[in-house]
C-alpha cells in the first residue's frame, strides 16, 4: 500500500450559500407579506418582537382563571417528575412543586365566591390530583 495520502476537498462555500438561501426565502416571505392584504391574525406577528429570524408568533389564547390554573398544575407536575423537557429527563423537586400546589391554594382562597362553576370544579379537582399525586411521589423519598 502506498504512502499517499486521500485528497480532501473542503468546500467552504457552503456556508455563503446557506445564508444567501436564508436571506433570499426573507425576501420573499416579507413581499409576499406586503402583497398580501393585512388581516387581523397576521398584524401582531408582522410587528411583535416574538417574530424575529423569521419566525411567526404564535397565536395565544386569551388569559383567563382556567389558563392560570392550568399553568400551575402542569409546573406542579413538571416538578413531580411526570412531565419532562422534550428529550430531558423528569425532575423531582418536592419543594418546587409544593410551592405550586400552595399558589393553588391561595388562589382558591382569594377567589372564593368569584369563580363560576366551572372554574370552580376545574380548580378543586386540579388541587386534589395534584395534592394526592404529591402525597404519592413524596412517599417514595421518605
């Protein structure tokens, strides 16, 4: 076998033609914005400070007693193991989630007599499963 060596060809254009790509597909996405005729949906991705890079904001729904008790279970949870980051591993901080399921409570209290029924059940019903599977996974580090 001889002593010579492959020849190796790095292309180091690829980059340059990367980022004219990119800049080309922007062009394009911001003519067809400006010929398009402005709708109530595409206003605040057009001008929000979310939309950067080319990304579009997403739509959100509108905050509410349901999306703040939401919020709070699914942190509760997070924080219980039961949920994970996309290919991260589950997290258990008992105190984290604690504190949680307390902001729960305290919500419960201050809205008493406030909520209508459905906010109300959805409420009660978030801080029992979240109480009872606290109660479960604290079990496992005593």
């Amino acid at each position: 076998m001889s002593d010579e060596k492959p020849s190796l060809h790095i292309d180091n254009d690829w980059k340059k033609q990367a980022q004219e790509e990119k800049r080309r597909l922007v062009e394009e996405e911001q003519k067809k914005a400006a010929q398009a005729p402005p709708s109530k949906a595409a206003a605040p991705a057009q001008e929000g400070p979310t939309r950067g890079r080319g990304r579009v904001a997403l739509e959100r729904p509108p905050p509410s007693c349901v999306a703040l008790v939401n919020s709070l279970v699914t942190q509760a949870l997070f924080y219980l193991g039961d949920l994970a980051p996309q290919g991260g591993e589950p997290v258990v901080n008992l105190d984290m989630s604690k504190h949680q399921i307390d902001t729960l409570s305290i919500l419960e209290e201050k809205t008493k007599g406030n909520l209508t029924e459905e906010e109300q059940k959805l409420l009660d019903t978030a801080l029992y499963e979240a109480r009872m599977r606290y109660v479960q996974v604290a079990s496992q580090y005593v």
